[in-house]
C-alpha cells in the first residue's frame, strides 16, 4: 500500500517550521514523521501525518505550498541489518531510490522505513515477495 506524504515549501525564515506545526496541531493533525531538508534560502519539509486530506487543506488555507507524494511505509527489524534487507530486496530488483527516512514505532519491536521510490507498485511487489509488511494509512494514523 502506498500511504500520501506531504512536502511542504519552506522559506529558510525564522519561525517558519513553527508556523507549519501550529496549523496542524490546531486542525487537530498528529505528525507521525518527519524530515526537513534546507538550502541557505528554502527548505522542504516532509511530513507523514494523521490525516493527510485534512492537513492538505489547512496548510493550503494558509498559503503554504504543499505536494502529495505516494511513498512506501515498511516495516523492518529495528536492529542491525534491519534496514540492510530492505535495501538488499530493492537492488536485487534493480529499483532505484530517490530518499528515505526512517522512525521507530511505539507498538512493537520494529521500526519503519518511509522510503520514496521510481515504481511504487513494483517496489510493494518486491517487498512482500521477501515478507516485508507494507503499512497503509489506516495503520500510520493508529501508530
């Protein structure tokens, strides 16, 4: 299953990360995960949250810049090699990867790998070929 991440343009201003999360904490929104990647003069924030539709509104009502991207959410073994076998499986398929990031649940003894992909559905193909359990929306917003 692919799950919807939201990238989000960024002004490298002061109090600019701050304005983001104040929208979606007062929408109600939880952010499952994070990443920002900044230059001198902007950044983009990635976020995985409770209810992508909701926040995609709420952030465009303030006149963010906002994108969807289906990415893939796995879960691995959080302990060494965890993370190794994932990417094992994709290389073995010859896919390529265009970023990743990753976080550790509270539910259970693994971790989860937010990995961006050129063939989404190929890569969820791979991945439950070799047992990877591939999390949906559904399961991102109970975690």
């Amino acid at each position: 299953m692919k799950i919807i991440q939201l990238s989000i343009f960024l002004e490298n201003t002061a109090g600019r990360l701050r304005e983001v999360t104040g929208i979606l904490s007062r929408a109600g929104i939880n952010i499952r995960a994070l990443s920002l990647a900044e230059t001198a003069d902007f950044g983009i924030l990635r976020v995985i949250v409770s209810d992508a539709k909701q926040a995609l509104e709420a952030l465009r009502a303030a006149h963010f810049t906002v994108r969807e991207t289906p990415i893939l959410a796995v879960e691995v073994p959080d302990q060494p090699g965890g993370l190794h076998g994932l990417l094992e499986a994709l290389a073995e398929a010859g896919m390529n990867i265009e970023y990743v990031y990753g976080f550790v649940e509270k539910r259970s003894d693994n971790a989860i790998i937010v990995i961006r992909v050129e063939e989404p559905d190929r890569a969820i193909a791979v991945l439950q070929a070799k047992g990877f359990i591939i999390l949906g929306n559904r399961e991102i917003g109970t975690l």
